[in-house]
C-alpha cells in the first residue's frame, strides 16, 4: 500500500495555516491604503500630522516586533510556542479595528488622539499574532519545494483578502446605498468593520486548532536577545535576503499609499477602486504560474524575474496625465503579473536561511528571525505612509481641491519613479544570494548529521556536511 509522502503538506492544514492571512490583510490594507485618506479628508487630521504618527507607530514596531518574536520563542505551553498568543491577540485585533473605523465627531486635536491610540494598540496586537503566526510557517514542512507551495498558498489567501479589503469599499456603498458624503464615508467604514472583525477571530482560531507545533523536545531553548542578533550577523543569506526584500518593499509601499492621490489627482479619474482590483485580481491568477516556475529554475531566480517584470512594467507611469487612464489600466495589469510572487517567494527563501541559522547553532529561533522580518516590512510601509505623505504634504497638498503642477509632480515621482529606483537596487543586492536547492538538501543533511552527533563542514561553503 502505497503512503503519503511526509514531505507534502496536506492541502486542509494549506487551508488553515493560510487563512489567517486572509483576514489580516482585511485589516492591513485599509490602514495602508484608506484610512490615510479617510482621516485627513473626513475626520479632518492634518496630513503632515498623520504621516508623522504613521512613522512613530512603525518605529514602535521595530521594538516589539523582535520583542514577541523573543518571547514565542522562549514560550512554553501545551499548546506550544505560537498559537496561544494568535488566538487571544485575534481577539484585541478586531476590537481595536473596529475602534480606528469608526472614530467619533470630533476636533481635529481629539482625532488625532483618537487615531493614534487606537493606530499603536492595533499594531501591537496585531504583532502579537502576525509574528508567531509568521512564526509557524517554516516549520511546518523543511522541504525546499513544499514550501514555496506552502507560502504560495499563504501569501495568495494574502492577496484575496487584499482583494476583498480593497474592493469592500465599492461594496459596502451599493450594498448599503451610502451617499457620497462625510456621513456616507464613515457609514462605509463602520460596515466594513463589522463584517470582517469576526473574521479576523474565526480564522485565526481555525488555524490554531489546525495546526500542530513541533513538540517542545525538539525545540532549543533560545540564546539570548544579543548573543542571538550577533548570530544572526553570521548567517549572510539572512542578511542578503533581509536587505533586498527591505529596500524593494519600501518601493513597493509607495505606490500602495499614494494610488488614491494619484488616480484623483494626476489621472483625473474616478477608477481607483478597479486599479486596485485589477492589480491583486491578476497577482493571484499568476501565483500558481509562479510556484511551477519557481520550482524549475529556483526561487533566486524566479524572485529576481518577478522583480523585474513588477519594476519594468511600472516604469511608464511616471509619464502618464489626464486622460491615460487605459495606459494606466494596461501597465497596472503588466506589472501585476509578478506582484503575487515578490510576496510569497520572500517568504520561502526565509525559511531556508532560518534553517542555515539551525545547522549554526543548533537553534530553532523562528521567531526572532520573523520579528526582524516584521520590522522590515513595517519600516517599508512607515517609509511609505509616514514620509510619501510628509513629503507631499511639505509640497502643498491641500484636500479636495485640484493640486498645483508642482504637487503633481511630487505625485508622479513618489508614486512611479523613487519605487523602481528601490526595486533596481533590491534586484542588484539578490543577485549575491546563495541558497539553492542543493545548497539546501546539504544544509538539511548537516543539521540531522549534527543531531546523530556528526559534525562536519560548513554546507554554505562546501555543499557538504561531512568532512
């Protein structure tokens, strides 16, 4: 009789390690995307203000991110290291969500205080899930292939709930028929945390009752906060890895903030709403394309394609205006065919450098690994919010009335030209990475050899764990 195979993922526990993704990005992309708007045109927050506490809350990331990476780490319960802090965390995520969505009428200097408390508890639990949660990933199958499946399915359920966030506006307007008015405006955002706060807790908990963690006998206890991040100096493809997708995601979070000011204000077109969808609709058709291309001619390769076609596509909209709205529409899909895997193919490659990290001290320390890839991507997105809307706010943006030549300008550069300067660069860095799939098996073979009390060479250096 024949037996599955262990290295195969089955596709329920796909399912439910995925789903939290889902939801989360429900959450993530309003904040990123409208609730910028929302507050500086509805609520009445100052632009310049509401770009500075975007770029505190994110600095305040960068200290609790490796934080509850360190402590899921050390953390020690019958349920494991992770899924205790996903399940109660889902909790506070969805209250406070439901809280920053529906802020009170107001003085501007209450707002912002409004807005600020609720920005920085939110992402506080939300770190407090998404790390361990990130966290559970790499363990969940060590195979070279498997995982960029595993992260695929991941990261895909990651681009549909961008899908459903991005597209619950229009939604929730016609389902409700909300008028186009300040009321209208907060009547939209009050639905939409009603509908998707009892998902976040759903799916999250499904996840948690899915999947299984390693059992605590197999798991190190970890080295301290120090003495690890000076070991993690030593693990190169972590270090090559973590400063490319960096510098590429600060130029992917530009375009992610300003799309609405763009599309108002340089195109002079109302279609925000269907560029969005149209971006993240072809990301997911052309993910699984990329997981086949992926495991033909490695990760390395296929992220660095990915990046190109993502970066060159985007290029030409520096150049559009008025009226190029179906240019737009075409560059917007091009460069979306590679947007699916500059997020899921990342995310498999982190894997193996944490692995690199096992054979170099014996260690499983996934989550100080994610929490230092967590601050890299909330730093991306501060860079993005915090000073794409500071900068433009110094340039003379003024709400709802038609920009001045020079504020376009900004626009356009911030928007299309300072991305794919970052993303040239990030693609230059990755070249140098170093784990292939035979790189891999060997680091693999080194970390069980070591278990059996074999010590041998360095797999990095010599492809091999025996001397």
């Amino acid at each position: 009789m024949k037996t599955a195979d262990p290295k195969i993922v089955p596709l329920y526990k796909k399912i439910a390690y995925a789903a939290p993704a889902y939801a989360l990005a429900v959450v993530g992309i309003p904040i990123y995307v409208y609730i910028p708007k929302f507050y500086t045109d509805i609520v009445g927050i100052n632009v310049m203000i509401m770009g500075y506490i975007l770029l505190s809350v994110r600095i305040f990331d960068a200290i609790t991110d490796p934080a509850i990476g360190y402590i899921s780490d050390r953390t020690q319960t019958p349920i494991g290291r992770r899924r205790p802090y996903i399940a109660g965390g889902a909790l506070f995520i969805s209250l406070f969500m439901y809280l920053l969505f529906n802020p009170p009428q107001a003085s501007s200097f209450y707002s912002a205080l409004w807005f600020g408390v609720c920005i920085f508890a939110l992402f506080f639990f939300w770190t407090l899930v998404s790390v361990p949660y990130e966290s559970l990933g790499p363990e969940i199958t060590f195979d070279y292939h498997e995982r960029i499946s595993l992260f695929g399915m991941r990261d895909g359920f990651l681009i549909a709930g961008t899908l459903a966030a991005v597209s619950s506006p229009a939604l929730v307007e016609w389902l409700f028929h909300l008028p186009n008015t300040p009321q209208g405006e907060r009547a939209k955002f009050f639905w939409i945390a009603v509908i998707y706060a009892p998902l976040v807790i759903g799916f999250s908990w499904w996840c948690v009752l899915a999947i299984k963690e390693l059992p605590l006998k197999h798991v190190n206890r970890p080295v301290g906060v120090l003495k690890g991040l000076r070991k993690m100096a030593h693990n190169r493809p972590f270090i090559i890895l973590l400063i490319a997708y960096t510098i590429s995601a600060i130029g992917n979070n530009l375009p992610a903030t300003l799309i609405l000011f763009y599309v108002e204000y340089v195109l002079q077109s109302n279609l925000a709403d269907f560029f969005l969808l149209l971006y993240f609709v072809t990301g997911i058709v052309f993910l699984p394309g990329w997981i086949v291309i992926s495991r033909k001619i490695g990760k390395k390769a296929a992220w660095l394609s990915s990046m190109a076609i993502n970066t060159g596509a985007f290029f030409g909209v520096f150049f559009l205006g008025p009226g190029d709205a179906v240019i737009y529409g075409i560059l917007v899909f091009l460069s979306g065919v590679g947007f699916g895997a500059t997020l899921a193919i990342p995310s498999a490659i982190q894997a193996d450098v944490i692995d690199y990290d096992e054979w170099l001290t014996g260690e499983r320390r996934e989550g100080q690994y994610i929490g230092l890839w967590s601050i890299s991507k909330k730093l991306a997105a501060a860079v993005g919010v915090g000073a794409g809307l500071s900068i433009l706010g110094a340039a003379g943006y003024t709400p709802n009335v038609e920009q001045s030549e020079q504020v376009k300008f900004v626009l356009r550069t911030l928007y299309a030209l300072v991305p794919c300067v970052f993303n040239l660069i990030a693609i230059l860095i990755a070249l140098a990475y170093p784990i292939s799939s035979k790189v891999h098996e060997s680091i693999r073979k080194a970390i069980e050899d070591r278990k059996k009390g074999i010590y041998g060479i360095n797999p990095m250096e010599h492809g091999s764990s025996t001397v």
